[in-house]
C-alpha cells in the first residue's frame, strides 16, 4: 500500500476534480489493507494486523504538509504514481493466479481491479497535464526508472519486517536482507505474463510502444534479474508461506 497522502495536495487550487478523485484513490488504498488484514487474522488469529500496522507507522513516517512533487511537476508525479500501481495490480494479480486459497484469490483479484483502474486514472491526468508541462520522454523515462528502483525502499521492506516479524516489539530491522527475503519470495510469484503486461503498461506511461521492440528486451532483462533473486528459492506458491 503507498501510504502517500500528498497526491491531492500537489495540485491543490488546481484542479478540484482530480483532487477528489485522488481522495478515494486514498480510501480504496486503505481499504485494500484492511481487508488482506481481516483474511490474515482469520487465518491465523494470532496475527494482529491493527498493531503491526501501528507498529510500521511508528516506525516508518513521510512528510505530509507539502504542495510540490518530489518528481519536480505534475506529470512527474503521475508518471511515478502510474509505476506504483503497475507493482501493485501485477503483484496481486500474481497472487490470486498462484493461490489456490479461494477467499484470498477473490480479494486479489478486486485489489488488482482497484489498482489497475487507478493506474487509468493517473494515466489520463498525467496527459492533460502534459498539454500544460512539457515532460521529454527522456525525463519520464529516467522518472519511471527511479521510481521501479525504489520499489524495495525502506517503506516496503519495513512493511515487509513488521508483517514478518515473531512478535511485535520487531527485532532489529535490517534493510538488505529483508529486501531480499521479500524479493526471493514476491518474485516467484510472477509468470512471464505478469511481467510482459507490467512492462507493457511502464513503457504505455513513459510514452513509448508497449509491445515494441524495446518493451521486449526490457522484459526479458526483468525477468532475468527476477529469476536470479529467487534461483536459491526453491519453487513454491503463496500458500507455502502463509
């Protein structure tokens, strides 16, 4: 889950359209975890959600009184928000295709729904507001690139730590290996079609030919270097590890 709150912000006096759409986007974030939370604690009732949760928001925290864009525009920010929700509709995807669990499979499948309709709704403003900003392919290209790089931030790695942890007081958190349990263990969910429709779409943002010769070499290299971070994993499926 992006725990973000600055997408309506950036662009606040703007546009009061996209701000509320960028409120329910919020809402519907919040909800994708609140119902994986319930399905965990029914699986297993010792896993309190509500104070691991609590526990990764003390422990992990962004600033939130902000009007501008880490990515320096709005189209910056739409590219970026656009590469997040590719990761997260193909994840889920990837997990309600690897699960046999039919209330989990179910849930992962609205998620992946939800996340890529957001990702239609960031793709839309992000053209309107190229009309206004000038944004070279190059910048959103080096922006979405940036943006994929991040996606084993401390933010989802601590997620990944807090979730996983014996109990709650956690342990002491180490960013790499816990990057690469997390890796080992999310990769080897993904199919080769998971990983050509997630590129298709990255390069559809960017505003190259999703299904050009590019998006293919670029999938095949993604799918080398997620095959390499799970070689040591032996094969498996979601519910060998809930």
């Amino acid at each position: 889950m992006d725990t973000s709150p600055t997408l309506a912000e950036f662009s606040h006096g703007l546009d009061p359209v996209f701000q509320d759409a960028a409120r329910l986007w919020a809402q519907e974030e919040v909800q994708h975890g609140v119902a994986l939370g319930r399905w965990a604690r029914l699986v297993d009732p010792s896993f309190d959600y509500d104070t691991r949760f609590a526990a990764f928001r003390a422990g992990y925290s962004i600033p939130l009184n902000v009007d501008t864009s880490v990515r320096g525009s709005r189209p910056g920010e739409l590219i970026a928000r656009c590469i997040v929700e590719v990761g997260t509709s193909s994840y889920y995807t990837a997990i309600a295709d690897a699960t046999e669990e039919p209330v989990l499979k179910d849930i992962c499948r609205r998620i992946a729904t939800d996340e890529w309709r957001h990702y239609g709704l960031f793709y839309r403003n992000l053209h309107r507001y190229l009309e206004q900003e000038h944004l070279s392919r190059a910048k959103r290209a080096w922006i979405a690139l940036s943006r994929t790089l991040e996606s084993e931030d401390d933010e989802l790695t601590f997620a990944y730590h807090i979730a996983n942890a014996p109990s709650i007081p956690a342990g002491p958190f180490n960013r790499r290996e816990t990057a690469d349990e997390y890796a080992k263990r999310a990769y080897a969910l993904y199919h080769p079609k998971h990983v050509e429709r997630a590129m298709g779409m990255v390069f559809k943002a960017v505003g190259f030919a999703p299904r050009g010769w590019a998006s293919r070499l670029m999938t095949k290299l993604a799918r080398t270097v997620m095959d390499f971070r799970t070689r040591r994993l032996p094969s498996l499926r979601f519910s060998d590890s809930t």
